[in-house]
C-alpha cells in the first residue's frame, strides 16, 4: 500500500484525477470527459451534473489501471477538488440537481453583471454566479422556485462525495463578494441582492418568497478546515473507504495558486495558454472597479486580483502555422529575434477582449512588414509580445494602487519553451520563476491542498504560505530583468498602447467580414 494524495480536477472539457506520494509526486493520473449540452443557443453553455460523475468514475478506473501497471495500491490519506469557476449548479431540498448547469462561458447574463456592478459599487462580471442566479429568476421562475442549493461544479462533486454544502474561500468569492473583514459572504450586499431578487420575483412569481441568497449559497471554508468525509455515496463513486478527509474543493484559479506554491502578497500567477491570466496576491482589498480586474481569494483568504484575457496564445500560434508551423524550428528564431521584434508591432484579438475595451474580435494583425523585418522570429515573439503587453494594459491600475509585484510564477503550455519566462520578466521588470511540474494543472494544486487538509488534522501544518514555501525545491528555472531589455520593452510597450487605441479605426474598417457570432474559449 502506498500512502498518499487523490486530486481531482472538474475542468471545462474533461475531468482528470492524479494520485501523488506523500510528497507529492504525481504516481498515476486518469481522465474522464463530457461533452456540453448540445442544441443551445448562442452564448449558451451548460453540461450535466451526472455527465461529471460518470466521469469521475471513468477517470478513477483509468488511475487504478495506470496504477496496477506499477504495482501500486493506493491508500488515500486526504480528498482535494478543484473545478471550473463561476458555474450554477442548482439543487432542490433533496439533494437533487434541477436540470443541467451554466458554465463560466455561459453569456446570457451580461446585462445583470453591470446591474449588480453598478448597484453593488463592486465587480460583478457575468461569469459571477450571483449574477447567473438573479437570471434565472427573471428567466426560468420555476426553476428558481424550486432551488434550495446553489454551487458550483467543484461544490457539486464535494457534496456528492460527502454529503455536505460547503466550498473553499476562492470559488465561493466566485459566487459572491466576500468581506475581507469577516472572511465570508458580505453580508451587506447579500442584503442589497436580496432585495433586488425580491423585486424580480414579486414580477415573476407572484405570491412567491425565495429564500436569500446566504441560505442558497454553500458554507466558506479555508484551506486546512473541514471540507467534509468521504460518505457511503462518495465512497462508492470512488472506490475508497469511507472517512477519508475532503480539503474545501476550490475554484482552478485559486487551486492553480496552490500549484503555483503562490500565497504571498507582491506573487503573481501567470498562465499562458489558449487565454492568459495573471493573479496577483494582494497586501488589501482593491478600492473601486477596474474593466480589466476581477476579484476573488486564495485558499487561505487573501485578496486575488485577477486579470483574465479571452485572447491568450492563439494569434501566435496562428502565425507560427503561415511560417509552416514547425515550432521546434520557429521557437529558437523567437529566441533569437531583437527585443523590438525587428520594428513589428501585434494585435492579438482572434476575438473580443472586454477587459481591453476590444468589442470585436477577428481584428488580430501584424504591422511593419519590410524587407529587413519580415522574419518568422520577429512575426511570431511580437504576437506573443501583444499578448504580454495586454495583461500590462490590464494590470496598470493596480500600479497606480500601489500593489506589490516581486515575483511572477509562470505556467502554462509556454513553459514548454522556458526560455520565454526572460522575455516575462523583461517586459514586466519583474523576476519570473517556473517551476517543476509548471504544466500539471489544478489538479497536482488538489492534491497539495488534500495535503494541507491531511496535516492540519495531525497538528503538523504551519500557517499556509508556510506550507507553500515549504513545498518548494530548487529544481526551476529563475530569470532577471535585464535592464537593456526592459528600458527597450518599455519603449515598444508605449508604441503597442498607441495602437490598442487605434482599435475602435480597425474594427470599424473591417466590422462587415468579421463573423458576428465567437463561441468563447475554455480558460487554461
């Protein structure tokens, strides 16, 4: 029997679980998939609760044979959960799901985003699943009426193996606002929804009274305290024993904090991949609203400023194919090519960016074009450049707040070139360190919190940044601002700012060939 850890991950298009050591080597993974609902309207986005289920044993069936190929037998110490953000998964009294559930990339509710912003004095993006539930009472009454529980889809698979109403600090700040004074709920707000609930049922329900949102939402909790036992239907779904500890499941962007061993205030989290986040860990909460910056926690509580771009490396990628696509040939030229990318300038936007003020997408383009500049090299880092240069644009405000920023932890699919964290660290005149095991995903940050959960309970674990650093080898990757470098970005950063400007000129010269209709892209 080998001791150790089971994370699972409850991902936009498939799930997946891994088994590490005690010490957090993963051992075995295995996978399971879904599909969405088919025969939905536009900016509609939704899958089944049961669909993750059946995955999940799929996906635990698949990590027992990978297992056995070894000759391990797991004996599982300690549950953790991570899954996408911002879903509602609605349930009645019995436990039961009402229908399929709304993803994060679900759109219909954009108007009651700005409603509940501009009400709240607080961010509420559409993806907020506070805002998803005031939709559906104006939209689907019935359904609502007949809501006892609302999560989310790492909450569902919690609640499936334990029984039990209860999510981590992060994805419940997904859900709704939390008061950095009480850790949980802001209760101040809660009563301002309720009141506009109130208002929208008394139109569509006439007669009928909704329980308040804090009786619908499930119960906070912070990395290390309960997040339930494994009950007779978990153990079941698993094929464990039952009493096994479950860590509070998470949303993936804290869990892929926890991954990225990040806790402490001036840390930020930047993934690269299909789209881009960069999540910094704030000293306070953010003051006012900012378009680009969205707000939730880390497992242990700490203010997350999220800044989130729909537009992530595709646009590069779409370069690199019309220079035939070879990228074990192209990426050393990338390496190679002058800081200002031979005069070239980028835009990246294969689709809308709301946090930018880019309306409409199909406008991705590269310019300066000469004899002397038009090499796949220079083509290709300054599309990865503008990509960069965005999350810039989107993290200006929380410079002009003063917010640390003394390391960046980089992930994601460019770290298979981890030679690009340079020009990260160049262009944002910050240290980036990558990490071993940069590319695991959220489910390696599961088991890291099942972990924590696990030594909490034997009086081992110290306070959780702590934990994280101790987490921590030396086997990565550091880079230096180069101070030539930096004062050259900076000059080709101000120059791409004049053009993202220039946006609103492109769009409307190209508005009648661009297709109207972009299906979003799953978050990496």
């Amino acid at each position: 029997m080998t001791d150790g850890y089971l994370g699972i991950d409850v991902g936009t298009q498939g799930l997946s679980v891994i088994f590490t050591d005690v010490g957090l080597k993963i051992l075995a993974a295995g996978e399971g998939s879904y599909h969405m609902v088919p025969g939905l309207g536009a900016e509609c986005f939704e899958q089944h609760p049961a669909d993750w289920e059946a995955a999940l044993a799929a996906a635990m069936a698949a990590l027992r044979e990978k297992l056995a190929a070894v000759g391990i037998t797991m004996q599982v110490r300690a549950i953790g959960i991570s899954g996408q953000m911002h879903g509602e998964v609605l349930a009645d009294a019995a436990g039961e799901p009402l229908g399929s559930a709304r993803l994060w990339c679900d759109g219909r509710n954009e108007p009651e985003g700005h409603e509940l912003t501009d009400k709240f004095g607080v961010k509420c993006p559409k993806r907020m699943t506070a805002v998803r539930w005031l939709w559906t009472i104006r939209h689907e009454p019935e359904k609502a009426t007949r809501a006892a529980h609302l999560t989310t889809p790492a909450g569902w698979i919690a609640q499936r193996l334990t029984g039990q109403w209860l999510l981590g600090i992060g994805d419940a700040a997904g859900m709704f606002p939390i008061d950095q004074a009480t850790l949980n709920y802001d209760a101040r707000l809660a009563e301002a929804f309720d009141a506009i609930a109130d208002e929208a049922a008394a139109h569509n329900l006439p007669g009928v009274m909704l329980p308040g949102i804090r009786t619908l939402l499930p119960q906070v909790r912070r990395a290390g305290e309960d997040g339930g036992l494994l009950n007779a239907r978990g153990a079941a779904l698993l094929g464990l024993p039952e009493g096994i500890p479950v860590a509070p499941a998470e949303g993936d962007q804290p869990a892929a904090l926890a991954g990225s061993l990040i806790a402490a205030p001036g840390q930020v989290s930047m993934s690269f991949g299909t789209s881009v986040v960069a999540n910094s860990v704030g000293d306070r909460p953010f003051n006012g609203i900012a378009r680009a910056i969205d707000h939730f926690c880390s497992p242990d509580g700490r203010p997350i400023n999220m800044v989130w771009l729909r537009n992530g490396t595709t646009a590069m990628n779409m370069v690199a194919e019309m220079f035939g696509g070879d990228f074990a040939a192209i990426m050393p030229q990338v390496l190679a090519a002058a800081d200002d990318c031979g005069g070239l300038l980028a835009l990246p936007f294969m689709d809308d960016e709301p946090g930018l003020g880019v309306s409409q997408g199909g406008t991705a383009l590269v310019i300066g074009l000469n004899d002397s500049s038009a090499s796949a090299g220079n083509a290709v880092k300054a599309m990865l450049l503008a990509t960069i240069f965005n999350l810039r644009l989107g993290s200006e405000e929380l410079d002009r707040q003063g917010y640390p920023r003394t390391e960046i932890i980089l992930s994601g699919g460019l770290v298979k070139t981890p030679q690009l964290g340079q020009l990260v660290a160049d262009a944002f005149d910050t240290p980036v360190t990558i990490l071993d095991g940069a590319e695991e995903g959220t489910a390696w940050g599961a088991a890291l919190m099942a972990k924590f959960r696990d030594e909490t309970l034997a009086g081992r674990a110290p306070a959780w940044a702590e934990f994280l650093a101790d987490q921590r080898t030396d086997s990565h990757h550091r880079f230096a601002p180069r101070p030539e470098s930096v004062a050259t970005l900076a000059r080709v950063y101000d120059r791409y700012r004049r053009l993202v400007d220039l946006h609103g000129v492109v769009e409307s010269a190209i508005r009648p060939a661009v297709a109207a209709d972009r299906s979003p892209q799953p978050a990496v």
